[in-house]
C-alpha cells in the first residue's frame, strides 16, 4: 500500500534482473512504481502514470539513459531523472548531472543511498503525493491531464518559495483555484488568502480597497479601512485580471510592492506588510507591455514565476471527470441522493465546445441537474443547458459589438441613410460616427436605397 505522502517512480532498465530488485525495494519503502526495459516504453508511460521521478540506466540498446533524458527534458521540464551507471561510466554521468541530470548512483547501489537520492529528488521537485493529505493543497482542481499534471507540479515547487507568480489563461479556466491552491502549498497557508478582480472595480474604489483610507478623507469615508495589503500581512494576496489596472494605478501599486509598505489614502504615515502576490490575467500581458498599456516595471515585478493555464479545449480528457465531479457536488443541493448522465449526454458533453472553459461546464451540469426530474440526465437536457449557456456566454466584448451595431442599424434606418442626422442623434461628431461605421463595415448608402 502506498504510503501517505509518497511518490510515484518509474524505473527504466534491460537489465530484467536489476529492474525486478530496483522495483522490490522502493515498493517495500512505500513508493508506487512502473518498470519498462526500454526508453521508448518509459515515454509512453510518462504519458500515462505521470510519475513524480525517472531512474534510467545510463547504457542501454536503442535509446540510451542520456537520449531518454533529453525527450522527457524536452516533453516534460521539471521531472527529474536518476541514472544508474556502472563504475566505468562514471565520468559520463558527471557530464550528464551538469547537463541537468538530477544525480547519478553507481552499481551495484548501496540501499540507503538509493533510497536517501529518490526521497531527496521527490522532495525537491515538489512530488505530488497520491493519497492523503499530500494532495488537499490541490483538491479543487480535478485533472487527470498530462498538461495540468506539468501545471501543477510546477505550482508546487512554486509555492515552496515566496516569488512573485503571474497565472495566465482564458476566462473560467480556474485561475483563481490555482492561486488558492498554490496559498495552501505554501508556507503561507495559515494565513489570510485575500482576493480582489481589479477590472471590476472603479479606479478610485479599486485604490481605497487596495491600500485602505483614513476616516474623512474623501467623500463616503466614514471610517477607516486598513486596505487588502495590510489585511492580506503574512499571507497571499491575488490580483485578479492585473491587465484591467489603469495605468495610473500601476504607478502605484508599483511602488507599493518595491517599498512593502502602504500609506491609506489620507494618512500621513505608511504602513509596512509582507505578503506573496499572485497576480492572474487573460490578456496577453507581454503585449500589453510592449504597447504600451501595461508598465514594463510592473509587468517584470509581477512576472517573476508565469503559470499558464491550458483552456478546456486543450484538456479534453478531462471533460467527463470534472462533470461527475461537479454532478457529486451539485446532487445534495438539489435534493438528490445520486445523480448521473446517460452515456448519449456524457459522451456530447465531450464532443461539446467549451469557449467559456470550465465555469461554462459547471453552469451546463448545474442548469441539466436543475431542469431535469429524474437521476439519469438524458442528453435532451445537456442539449438544452449548453444552447442556453451558449447564448448568455456571450462575451463582453461581442455583446457591445453587437449592440453597436444593431444601434447603428436602427438609427441609420430612422434617419433614412443620413450620417448627418444619425451622428447628431447619436451626440457623436460626423468623423467618429464614420469611424463607427467602417469598424462595423456599415455603408450609409444603402440605407438611403431602403426607402419604402
């Protein structure tokens, strides 16, 4: 039985004898283990059992120890790799180690020193742990993705130190869960997680939240705030869509974060804290920063550590778990002892677009729960809760295009194809009511030949 906290292995080797060994002592000290007698076989396998360490024997037929290191390197960075050399290839596993090799054992390998390599590479790689409470620090994101396994292997090690980490990734791909999750790995974990969306807040609210007033200093003031900085001390603060920040708030925050002490807005002392920020965006913040919008300064001091995110449509595998899963939690709330998708429903669940990622799956599993009277959900009702999901997913962005556009039209058709006129009804000047026009490929001519 493997043992709380342990880790995962796979060993490579041809030699059957020293594979079936290998395998026989790290079972006994509690590590789950895979053994394959080649390198084409180990990558194949990493695919699937996501191992927390590779041992590989350094001289071996096909794909040598070093040519196998390099594909997992390449496929796989971040997972460390043990190699197994006999002594008259030693002065190659040095090289390796330099060339990123974690370390190296010689044969035949002393026990302890074996075992002290693996628990020494495991640890400091951030290994997963596959039972108990090893995996509560991440019990919020559901995966059985490779992409998401890399991600979050990542997160961990992360979450171990105190730099700064700036999650990317579509809208609802639960950049907020991994901000969490990389608080509860941390040392930091007893300690306040305090989030705010900074582009759903105005300007002059946003920097009251985050750096707190003093009573009477702006109209509406009637007490004073402390500000998330000061009530995130000692633990994480998230920044939730850091992209939307006016760029005179920026110069701010900037600020704040290089001297790690805050002055309330009114006061006429600073106020010192320690937090870790994680900072999160589904803008393209590089570009941001080479136009313009976003400060470079900011954008280095935020960026220390990227996490990205991969969009539902690049995990699909893990569409039917996390829509059981989100079923498991959904069941109680709406006074069910169980409920389930026939395999027509799961199986469209599947097939289905996600462009609003996994926020868009929950409301989907929640709306066919909801609607559906009996505990099988048939695909009738997953139909049903995906088309309507599809029509309020809409984002913020095509809903104002759309409205520009249908207003555009209507008004174009009221004033018989006048730019004249429909610019002065619109309160726009007639060379930016133009501009709106070319923008929705809208000629004004053809609503002069409409007349009825």
């Amino acid at each position: 039985m493997l043992r709380e906290g342990k880790a995962s292995l796979l060993l490579v080797d041809d030699d059957p004898d020293l594979l079936r060994l290998l395998s026989i002592r790290l079972k006994a000290n509690g590590y789950a283990v895979t053994a394959v007698d080649n390198g084409q076989r180990a990558l194949a396998s990493i695919g699937h059992t996501r191992p927390d360490l590779v041992l590989t024997d350094l001289r071996m037929s096909g794909m040598d120890g070093m040519a196998l290191f390099h594909e997992i390197q390449a496929s796989y960075p971040g997972l460390p790799v043990i190699i197994l050399t006999a002594h008259g290839t030693i002065p190659e596993a040095v090289a390796a180690v330099k060339r990123g090799v974690f370390g190296y054992l010689t044969k035949p390998y002393d026990a302890d020193e074996l075992l002290h390599h693996v628990e020494r590479a495991v640890t400091l790689h951030g290994g997963t742990g596959r039972t108990g409470a090893g995996q509560v620090w991440r019990e919020d994101l559901v995966t059985r993705s490779s992409l998401m396994e890399d991600l979050l292997a990542k997160a961990q090690r992360v979450a171990a130190g105190d730099a700064s980490v700036l999650i990317q990734g579509d809208s609802g791909t639960g950049k907020e869960l991994l901000a969490r999750a990389i608080h509860r790995a941390s040392p930091r974990a007893n300690h306040s997680f305090v989030a705010i969306n900074c582009g759903a807040i105005p300007e002059t609210l946003l920097e009251s939240e985050l750096f707190g007033h003093t009573k009477g200093s702006f109209t509406g003031a009637i007490a004073d705030q402390r500000g998330l900085f000061v009530a995130a001390d000692k633990g994480t603060l998230f920044l939730d869509e850091i992209g939307d920040m006016p760029l005179a708030l920026q110069v701010k925050l900037l600020r704040v974060i290089e001297t790690r002490e805050v002055r309330p807005i009114g006061a006429s002392r600073s106020i010192p804290f320690d937090v870790r920020i994680i900072s999160a965006t589904h803008r393209d913040l590089a570009h941001e920063k080479e136009t313009g919008t976003f400060r470079e300064d900011l954008y280095y001091r935020l960026n220390v550590v990227t996490l990205r995110l991969p969009s539902l449509e690049e995990r699909p595998e893990d569409v039917p778990i996390l829509a059981e899963h989100f079923l498991d939690r959904l069941a109680p709330r709406y006074n069910r002892e169980k409920a389930s998708f026939s395999p027509e429903a799961l199986e469209l669940l599947v097939k289905a677009k996600w462009p609003g990622n996994v926020r868009q799956l929950y409301n989907v599993v929640e709306q066919s729960i909801a609607l559906c009277p009996t505990e099988v959900i048939p695909q009738t009702f997953v139909e049903q809760a995906i088309q309507v999901e599809m029509h309020e997913m809409t984002s913020f962005e095509d809903a104002r295009k759309r409205f520009e556009r249908d207003y555009l039209t209507r008004i174009l058709k009221l004033t018989r194809g006048s730019v004249t006129q429909a610019a002065k009804l619109a309160r726009r000047n007639r060379t930016e009511f133009y501009k709106l026009l070319q923008r929705h490929g809208i000629e004004a001519a053809l609503f002069k030949a409409d007349v009825k």
